[in-house]
C-alpha cells in the first residue's frame, strides 16, 4: 500500500510538471506570437494614414531568406484603378548607385581599376583639371567634391561629403572604358548571372515599368518620362546614378547574394560597407552616417545597418538590411512627394518600427 501510495504522488508530480511546462510553452509562443505580429500591426496601421501624404506602393521585410512582411496597397494605374502587385517594376532612383558601385568593385577585383588612382587615367577625354585630382575612391563615397562636369569643384576632393549624380555617371563612363562595352550590357549581364529576371536598365521607349507619379500642391500628376524633355544622352549618364528598373523580388535576390559573399570577395565588399566620410540623408533620420560605395552606413546605434534611398520621375524608395540579424527592407513607392519635408515619411517610419521590433530586439 505504502508503495502504490508513493507511486500515485510521483505520478502526480510528473503530471503537473507536464502541465506547468505544457502552459509556459503556449504562453511563451503566444507572447512570442504577440511579438512578432506588433510589427506588422504598426506598418498595416502606418500605412493606411493619410497624414502628412498617402502611401502607395510595396513593403517587403525578409529574414534568413524567409519573408517575416509582405504588402501591397494601392495602385499601379490610378486612371483605371489596377491595383499595386508585388511583381510590379519601378524605377530605382539612387538605389541604383550601389549596381554602379559594384560594376567598378567587380573590375577591381580583376586588377583593371585602382581605386586610388586619379580618373584621368581611366577618363584621358576629360578636360576638366580636377580629373587629375580625384580619385575613383573619391567619386564613389561622394568626396570628389563635384557637382557638375562642366563646374568648378567646391572643395578639396576626399575633405568633405557632397552628394553627387555626375560623379556616378563619370562612374558609369569608367566602366565602359574599362571593360569596352557600354554600361547597359555589362549591367543587364550581371543581372542575368544573378537571376533578377525583372531587372534592367532603363531605355527610352523600351522599358516596361508601373506609372510614376508626382504630388505637388497637393495634386496627383501622371509622370509622363517621354515628354519631360530628357535627352538620351541625358540618361545615358544618368543611369548609373538613377536608372535601373526592377522590383521587389529582384532586390531582394540582390541584397540576399549580395551581402552574403555571392557578388563581390569579402575584402571588396567591406571596402564598398565601410567608410571614411559621414553625411545627413532624411530617409535615415537626423544624424550624420557613413557614405561607403553606393550605400549609407548607420552604425550610430548599437545595430548596424547598410542601405539607400532614392526619389524623383515618379517614385521613391528605401533599401536596408540589418547584418547583424539578417533583415533585409525594401519599401518602393510609385508615387514622389515633390515637398522635401515628407516625400521619405513613410521610408522613414518604416526604418524606426524594424528597428523596434521583435524581429531585431
């Protein structure tokens, strides 16, 4: 009898032992679960606002190749209403910058471009006197101190940060010289190598994209690219700062291979992730960041992140991944707020909700 009785209570305790594990196993996936969900509550809220400006276009937020948040809201084609896809192409703007980044990083690679040494080198038609003072280093981490190719420099290259548009299209120049083959073909190769099928440069009247629109004084205006005068030989130089074409899928194949060793060797991609001179962009908030090769660096805080934006023709955008935990964010929106002071709103509050989140805590 003693012996059943002694078995009963051991039976007993094992069973609430079961119980109290089985309870703080729900609990914590439930509390995790509440976790994980505040996240995509706050962007669903965030961009349902109007204020200060709608949001129309994308959201993607993967982690370890996994999508954690995907949302389209809004449309493609206000005139006849056909909603937003994920698969929808846009242009890029400045994201496009870190492509050009990694095109010059791939040729360094091969011993064809020394990032030290002046572009005259690799530029010998350049007239302008400074081609013989800045560096590729310097037109790539924006301290070249340019700001057009016919202007004076407006300080002693690699002293300050000044972005700069004709300093990538200089980049851009760089690379046909280089490689002998126009910066189209050596661009749209790569993204074929790395299986972005739905990305390219920008041609006129060739590409196929989602309409772009702008808002000024508060009134929606239809871009329309071919009749804003744009020469091609405009774009041409443009392209390598702002003219890529693609879409939420594709960037995300982009960053995944990019900063996980499959584009560049480890030494040429810490030398485009690191920096040495520091500037203020509103899509990354108020402090000043590092610059590197064709992407901003934020490591003021105690996680680091690595990223661009960009905006104008129609579109605006934001791009980051957080290394330290493998979060990859791409926001894309075809619609540019012409007001300086809002056109980033929601690329920035975006950034502030991942940053605060379970996914990073």
């Amino acid at each position: 009898m003693k012996h059943i009785y002694s078995y009963l209570l051991l039976l007993l305790g094992i069973l609430l032992i079961s119980c109290n594990s089985s309870s703080k196993n729900k609990s914590g996936r439930n509390s995790n679960k509440k976790q994980i969900n505040s996240y995509s509550v706050k962007i669903d809220s965030l961009i349902q606002t109007t204020s200060p400006r709608n949001f129309n276009g994308i959201i993607l937020i993967t982690q370890k190749g996994k999508t954690k948040y995907s949302k389209t809201y809004g449309y493609s084609n206000f005139e006849d209403k056909t909603p937003i896809s994920i698969k929808d192409n846009f242009r890029i703007q400045s994201n496009s910058k870190q492509i050009t980044a990694v095109l010059i990083l791939k040729e360094v690679e091969k011993g064809k471009i020394d990032l030290k040494s002046p572009i005259k080198k690799y530029l010998p038609d350049l007239k302008q006197t400074w081609a013989n003072t800045v560096t590729v280093h310097q037109l790539l981490n924006m301290s070249s101190g340019i700001i057009g190719i016919d202007k004076p420099l407006i300080f002693e290259p690699g002293t300050e940060y000044k972005y700069s548009n004709p300093a990538y299209g200089l980049l851009g120049r760089i690379i046909e010289n280089v490689t002998e083959k126009k910066y189209i073909q050596i661009a749209n190769n790569l993204f074929e190598k790395l299986k972005m099928n739905n990305t390219y440069c920008y041609e006129m009247h060739k590409s196929q994209l989602i309409n772009g629109y702008r808002v000024s004084n508060e009134k929606l205006e239809l871009v329309k690219f071919n009749e804003l005068g744009i020469s091609e030989e405009w774009w041409k130089d443009f392209i390598p700062a702002g003219g890529i074409i693609s879409n939420a899928i594709d960037l995300s194949i982009w960053d995944t291979k990019l900063h996980n060793g499959k584009i560049l060797k480890p030494k040429t991609y810490n030398l485009m992730t690191n920096y040495n001179i520091t500037g203020q962009h509103s899509a990354f908030g108020s402090e000043k960041i590092g610059y590197g090769y064709g992407v901003r660096i934020d490591d003021n805080k105690s996680i680091k992140i690595i990223g661009h934006a960009g905006k104008g023709l129609g579109f605006a955008s934001i791009k980051f991944y957080i290394p330290e935990k493998d979060i990859n964010v791409i926001v894309l929106e075809n619609i540019y707020n012409e007001d300086s002071n809002i056109v980033y709103h929601f690329e920035n509050e975006i950034r502030k909700i991942v940053l605060n989140s379970s996914l990073v805590k």
